[in-house]
C-alpha cells in the first residue's frame, strides 16, 4: 500500500502558564517593540482533544530538531494560524502547503523550546513593524487576547491503541502556529477524530484522507 503523508494538528493549547513582555530592539537604527510570550506549547501522553497521544519519546525527538533549527537560524517561523489548502489542489501539492512555513503568514519566531515531565516549553518573538500578521497578533496579545498554540506537522498513518490514536514514528513536526480561534480549531478536531476513526473502521483502502476531512470540516465551520 502506497505510504501516504497526513497532516497532524494538534489541539490548540491555551497556556495556563502564560506570560508576555515587550523588549525594544533596534533594527536599522529604529527602536521597535516587540512582545516576547512565554507558556506551555503542548502536552505528551495524554489525549488531547482530537483524541490523538504525542508519546514523549516522539516530542521529544522532534522538539530537539526545532532546537536545532532555533540555534541555527536565530529562531524557527511560527504562522498565524494554520494554512488550509486547496481542495481542488493534488495531494502532494496540499502537503507541501502544510509542510511549508510561509513567511507572508509568519506573524512570529519560536525562540526557545524546553521540554520537562512530557511539557512543552516554549518562548516566541512576535514579529512587529511592518504591518504585517505579527502587527495583528501583537495587537490582539495588547488589547489582553491570549493566543492559542498548535503545532503542525506531517507523518503516516495513525497507531489504534486502547482507544487512541497514536501519531506515527514517521511523525515529523514542522513548527508552532499561533490559533487565533483555539475553540473552533479544536471542535474541527474532535469531529475530525470521530470521522476518521469511523472510516478507518469501515475500510482501510477507502477511508478518505485526513487532509480532505479537514477542509470538508473548515468549510462546515467557516474557518
């Protein structure tokens, strides 16, 4: 059977240890405000509201690549919100929407990354100054909105077990997005769960693919 990549969306977590501040910094010899926020990107072991486990050994993988990235570029592009492709669009062309960060979307950059007793750690730059996604997201983060993470990445097929379901080895993270709307992303999710998990049951070979659910489901809900 053809190994087909899928998307993984996690539930768009609101941090219970959420903090923010604003650091000045001088770019071509302009003082800007930035706002920095710090809380929990996301959570291992436990089922989050799509029904789906992130293992620890998994996110861990996959949170040291990130670090990686960070260390090396200076930070890793987060989107504001995540990208919904076409569906009139191949299947390898919506997977390299979803696979790909695109900068006119980046409203931030994932700074640090730090994982402790299966929780993830996160510290992020909102990119401000030219009126772009970032100036809408520092706009909400001022006028007192806490802002949503999901992560987003793409892997094979889930792993059933005791209920759940697993997200694959073949798992690979892509980044951290900010969901503006954690309730609506995370109904999408829960229904998206149920969907799949049925057609799983009803056929392997037939079940639809996770990305057109998405799309079916974004549609239903306006997002």
């Amino acid at each position: 059977m053809e190994n087909i990549l899928r998307p993984y969306i996690s539930e768009a977590l609101v941090s219970d240890h959420y903090s923010w501040n604003e650091e000045t910094v001088e770019i071509k010899g302009k003082p800007i405000n930035m706002i920095v926020l710090e809380g929990e990107f996301q959570r291992a072991n436990r089922p989050n509201k799509n029904n789906r486990v992130y293992e620890e050994a998994l996110l861990s993988r996959e949170t040291k690549k990130l670090q990686e990235s960070i260390k090396a570029r200076n930070g890793h592009p987060m989107g504001l919100d995540h990208p919904t492709p076409h569906p009139s669009d191949p299947p390898q062309i919506q997977m390299q929407q979803i696979k790909r960060i695109g900068l006119d979307n980046a409203c931030a950059l994932t700074t640090a990354l730090e994982m402790h007793n299966g929780v993830v750690y996160g510290k992020a730059r909102i990119l401000s100054g030219d009126f772009g996604t970032g100036d809408k997201m520092a706009s909400f983060v001022r006028n007192g909105f806490k802002p949503a993470v999901s992560s987003r990445g793409l892997g094979g097929d889930p792993v059933m077990r005791e209920g759940f379901m697993y997200v694959p080895e073949s798992y690979q993270m892509v980044c951290y997005d900010f969901v503006t709307d954690p309730s609506t992303h995370n109904a999408i999710l829960e229904q998206t769960m149920m969907e799949e998990v049925e057609l799983m049951k009803i056929s392997q070979v037939h079940k639809k693919k996770l990305y057109e659910v998405l799309i079916d489901l974004s549609k239903k809900h306006g997002a």
